[in-house]
C-alpha cells in the first residue's frame, strides 16, 4: 500500500511538473512572439472625421484632440472611457450629431490616442488635471462635458475642484454606483495595497507589454465589445480599438487601470455627492458595472436626473442614438 501511495504521487507530481513546465514554455514563447512579431508602429490615422491638434499642458503634458468650432453656444466637451484600448471613436456618434449647431471638442486622455503616452504615473489626479487643462488653456470657457464610463469619475473631480470650467456634466454608463464590498476578502485585499501589488506584477517590463498584447488582441478586442454591444459591433470599432492599442506607449496607462488604481475609492459619497452642478446620467445594462446605489443618489440630490435607454450594455449613443439625443436635448433645455 505504501509503495502504491509513493508512485501514485510521483505520478501526481511529475504530471503537475509537466503542466507547469509547459506553461511557463507557452509563456516564454508568447513573450518572445510578442517582441519579435507583433508590430507596435501600426499606422494611425484620426479616430473622428475632424481637424485633429495638440496642446501642452503643465501637469498633463501634451494632449491630443479633435474640434469642430464652426457652431455656436456653450461649447460641448467629450471625454471617452478607459479600457484597454479606448479611443475617441468612442464618442463619435455624439461628436458627428453636434458639429455644426455648437463648438465641440473631443478629448484624447492622457495614455491614449494622440496624447502623451510615456511611462509615467496615471492617476485619477492627473485625468482631471488634464480636463481642467485643457477646458482652461483650450476650451477657454465653461462648457458642458459628457464622459463614458470611468472617465465620469474624472469629470466628477474636474466639476468640484474647479468648477468655474465645467456648466454641466451628462454620464453615461458611470461607474461608481456599485454597491461596495463588505466581506473580508475585499477588506483584506485594501488593507495590504492589493492594487500596487497588481500594478507591480503586471508592470513588470519582461512581460508587460507581452501581457497587453494578449488583452488587445483582435479576439480579445472583439469578446469585450460584444459585452458592451446588445446588437452588431463595426467592424471599425474593432480595427481602431486595435490599431491604437498597437503604439509605442500604448500598454502604460491601461497597466494602471487594469490593476485597479484609476479607481476613486467611495467616489460616490467623496465626489458624486458634492457635485452642484447640473447632471444626468444615462444608463441601462453594462457588463462591467451596475447602478444599484443611482436610485439613492436621484432620491438625494436635486441637481441629479437620470435617463434610463433600454436595450443597451453601456453605449447608448451607439445603439439608441436617437433617444440618447433627445435625453440631452431635454436636459441642457433645462440649463
């Protein structure tokens, strides 16, 4: 019995140290795939139809943007989410349906698009200094900004700590209104800095980029925007999200939000709440977050309304164009 034991776990043993061996064999392969056979200078071209230029800013460096001025009234800003492989393209439907009835711009964030993409520090910090930048140096008045996803977060900060630059903000699909963890995991994982232990393992430079190459793949690409699509994906959606995701620098700032660290922590009560500017979050399903505290936030706060636009997985403005528009229409009426 003895002897059955010792080879039934040699057995075990040399079969794990078999798999094991063969993965760290399919990862060495996939990193030197990566460096040698990826190309990281794909050919980029404007993310928008649009006259496409860049500013120098003091604590964002330098940003790319798109603008059409050729409109009158309050000037409109767009301000794309963050993903691993986000764009302008993003907000397109809303840039194209307001160019000509008022000034509009589109942001590229700061990691992304034609912006600085150098390795450095991404933080919440430095995405609403580059909104309150670029509203000031750009822009040159208050304007109404509309963000996609996280980057509602960002507009949040920009809106209470500055607000003589932002008239009025419009989410959609925000993050934020989850309802927190309580159990002890989560707990644990905040006390010992599980985002910068994240943040170090992924960033290592060995495999980071190799890393990234797997999340913006064009299967990779494809699986997280039929997540985000009740209906058909473009095809161009795709091509871009792959495209841009394919430069030098582009793996940097999507390390942070991966890891976690783009996030505020209790956004909700230290941000959200404090806003006293106008605002309208438009929403439905959205597979990476969900609006179970918004219902508490409408109830306490009369500078808040909310747009439900069914059926839609987190771009309403892509699915449901037209209601989206109406939404916005009704809500600036009211400014």
């Amino acid at each position: 019995m003895d002897n059955t034991i010792k080879k039934v776990g040699k057995g075990l043993l040399w079969g794990l140290g078999g798999t094991a061996a063969a993965l760290l064999t399919s990862i060495a392969g996939w990193i030197v795939y990566s460096k040698k056979y990826i190309n990281h200078h794909q050919g980029i071209t404007g993310a928008l139809d649009a006259d496409l230029f860049e500013v120098t800013t003091q604590n964002a460096g330098r940003l790319g943007y798109y603008a059409d001025l050729s409109g009158k009234g309050t000037p409109l800003v767009l301000l794309h989410s963050i993903n691993a492989a986000p764009s302008a393209l993003e907000m397109k439907p809303i840039f194209d349906h307001y160019r000509g009835k008022r000034p509009i711009y589109a942001l590229d964030l700061p990691g992304f698009g034609f912006s600085d993409r150098s390795d450095r520090l991404y933080s919440a910090r430095l995405y609403q200094d580059a909104i309150v930048e670029f509203i000031r140096e750009v822009v040159g008045k208050s304007a109404d900004v509309v963000a996609l996803s996280l980057s509602c977060e960002f507009a949040a900060l920009a809106a209470v700590y500055s607000p003589e630059w932002i008239r009025s903000l419009v989410m959609i699909s925000p993050t934020g209104f989850k309802q927190p963890r309580t159990d002890k995991i989560s707990q644990r994982a905040r006390q010992h800095g599980a985002q910068s232990q994240v943040y170090a393992g992924l960033a290592v430079p060995l495999w980071n980029r190799p890393f990234y190459d797997l999340v913006s793949s064009r299967p990779s690409i494809q699986h997280f925007l039929n997540l985000s699509f009740e209906g058909y994906v473009p095809p161009s959606f795709v091509d871009y999200a792959y495209v841009t995701a394919h430069q030098l620098g582009a793996q940097y700032a999507p390390t942070y939000f991966l890891s976690g660290k783009l996030f505020t922590p209790a956004v909700r009560e230290t941000v959200y709440k404090v806003l006293e500017q106008p605002v309208l979050v438009i929403y439905d399903q959205d597979p990476y977050t969900n609006f179970e505290m918004l219902p508490g936030m409408l109830q306490e706060k009369e500078n808040w309304r909310a747009e439900r636009i069914p059926p839609t997985r987190g771009l309403p403005h892509w699915e449901q164009p037209e209601k989206t528009f109406s939404a916005l229409e009704a809500f600036w009426k009211e400014l």
